[in-house]
C-alpha cells in the first residue's frame, strides 16, 4: 500500500471512521458488525463509496446508489462520502479509506500505469474496475471565428485547472493535431465557469471542458454569446483511442447548445465505478447485478443513469475488471 502525506485533520477523520465502522475495513467480522443502511439487511456488508464534493455531480450519483441500491441488495449496502474526487479516490481505496469510488477512467488508466496525474507517486495496483456507468465528454468551445482544432494554435485556451484531468485530455488531443499545449497556445488555467466568463468576455479563444453534456456553464454561455463546439474528426478519435485506450467516441447532439445546430463527434472519458482488489468476488457480483437490473429507478432519480448500458459499460475500461463484475457482464455476454 502505498502511502501519502496528511494532514492532522484528516489522520483525525481516518480514525473516527475506524472506530465508527465507517471506514474501508474489508473483514467479514468488521463488516458484520456494521451493520446495514436503510433498506438493507441487518447482515449487510457495508461498502464506502468514495464520490467527489458535496456540490457535484459524483455525490450526487453516489447518493443515488445508495438510496436505491440499499433497498434491492440483501447482502451489500452503500454508505456514500464526499470526497476529492478520481486521484484523491484512488489513494482512498488504497489506503482502505474506502473500499468503491467513482473515477474518470482516464485516470484509473494513470494511476494503474504510474503516469500523467500519477506520474510521481508510481503506479497502483489495489483497485479494479466494476463498470463505466456514464460519458464525460470532451467539449472544445470556441468562439465564432474558430471553427477546427488546428485553428487553436497561437490562441489563448483554457485548458482546466493545472495539473488536472481537463488539461490532460487537452494536452492529448492538441498533440494529436500537432500543438504543443505549452509552446503553440498562450495556455490558462482555470475552471468551467472561468472559461466560459472569459469566452464571453472575450478575454480567451477557446477551451477545453470535459463534463457530462450538456454543461451548466456551456448552456449560459451559449444563451448569451455565438460558439462553437469542435469536432475530432474521425482520423485523428482513431489515432487518440489507439494511444490512449480510456477514450470512446461521443456524438454531441444538435441543440445541446442553443446555438449549435448540427451534430458534433468528439471523444469522451467515462465516469466508472471502482472497487478494492479486497473486496469478495460475490460482493461486488451482487452490486454490479443491482446496479444493472435498476437501471430504471436509478435513472428516474438521477439523469445520469439514463445512459447506463451493460455493453457501453465495459468501453473505455483499461485496467482489469474486478472478478464480481466480471461474472456478471460473462453472464449476460457483454464480454467473452
């Protein structure tokens, strides 16, 4: 296991979800002891769900498992936690934090390679994937005299904030169209809502934004002020998903945006579910069934899950599946 500096805070956290049961303690007699959530069986294994911040979109997802997945499961129940989001989720199941998280499979790939995001802390092998459950997708917004990735280059982009998810998919897909992100583009850094003030404002050309569409942020931006969304054609989608196996190819809706009226094809990293390597295999089995056999509960509850399908569940998945998981998806033949 590997371990990572924290601070007094979060070493007192640790230990009250230690002596409260909550924490990611994998043992039959912990998890016996826990106890169930609501819904579930008194006996229930009790699984920490590592999400992101309290205002996003993986808590929100996660709080959506857990109230409808607590009451189809009768061995398993969810208690969801707000969290740092993929890298912090990484290093929490490794550190048995918590034993499931959401992630964005682009760095489930970095972190089980040990490059990119996990460039310095090494490569991880404590995790496994369960199931890709929705698209986060790589928006290029423009303003109106920008109309191809090629044209970017000498404009000012915003790219994400710095050393994130966002600025690798950009540095990626730049280089794909022969732009250096540090040395062909006047680079800024900065979240979604800073880049599309600053498009509106006119103080950049384009960014790079990679969400679930449509994006809070877009859609305002797109009332206001003419943009475009720009495309990767299918020749250079081909070359990024031979290189970089996490990506899937996404078609953007007309009308997504309000001043967008033909269908965009871009590419698309996927939210995913992720398990500890300890957790039994009859244990993440019986989540992975659930989650797929209440698709429609889940997705009346939460749009997100709208999206969810058992064969676009294993695209996009780099690093090997969780035993569970990949019984389930053998069963109903969404992989050989």
């Amino acid at each position: 296991m590997k371990k990572r500096l924290v601070t007094l805070t979060a070493l007192a956290v640790a230990a009250m979800m230690a002596f409260t049961g909550c924490g990611g303690g994998n043992s039959s007699s912990d998890q016996a002891a826990e106890g169930g959530a609501e819904g579930s069986s008194a006996g229930a294994v009790q699984l920490t769900l590592g999400t992101g911040g309290t205002t996003g979109t993986y808590y929100a997802v996660g709080g959506t498992m857990s109230t409808v997945l607590n009451n189809a499961m009768e061995n398993v129940s969810l208690k969801v936690v707000s969290t740092g989001a993929s890298k912090a989720n990484i290093l929490d199941i490794d550190e048995k934090i918590s034993d499931i998280a959401i992630v964005q499979n682009d760095v489930m790939y970095y972190a089980f390679n040990g490059t990119d995001l996990f460039e310095a802390d090494g490569s991880f092998d404590t995790f496994s994937a369960v199931a890709g459950i929705y698209d986060e997708t790589c928006q290029i917004i423009a303003g109106p005299g920008i109309t191809s990735i090629a044209d970017l280059k000498g404009e000012t982009v915003n790219v994400g904030d710095a050393g994130s998810g966002v600025e690798f998919n950009a540095t990626q897909i730049l280089a794909a169209y022969g732009i250096d992100i540090n040395k062909d583009i006047n680079k800024v850094n900065g979240s979604f809502g800073d880049a599309a003030d600053s498009i509106k404002d006119g103080k950049i050309d384009a960014a790079f934004i990679t969400a679930g569409a449509p994006t809070t942020a877009v859609v305002d931006l797109a009332i206001s002020k003419d943009i475009n969304l720009l495309t990767i054609d299918d020749e250079h989608a081909e070359a990024l998903m031979k290189e970089y196996p996490f990506y899937t190819k996404t078609i953007i809706p007309g009308g997504t945006y309000s001043c967008v009226a033909d269908d965009v094809q871009t590419l698309s990293v996927r939210a995913t579910i992720i398990a500890g390597n300890d957790l039994t295999e009859d244990t993440v089995y019986e989540l992975t069934k659930a989650l797929f056999e209440n698709k429609d509960a889940l997705a009346n509850s939460n749009a997100k899950f709208a999206e969810l399908d058992a064969n676009a569940a294993v695209q996009g998945i780099s690093v090997p599946f969780h035993p569970g998981a990949e019984k389930y998806f053998k069963e109903i033949g969404a992989i050989s």
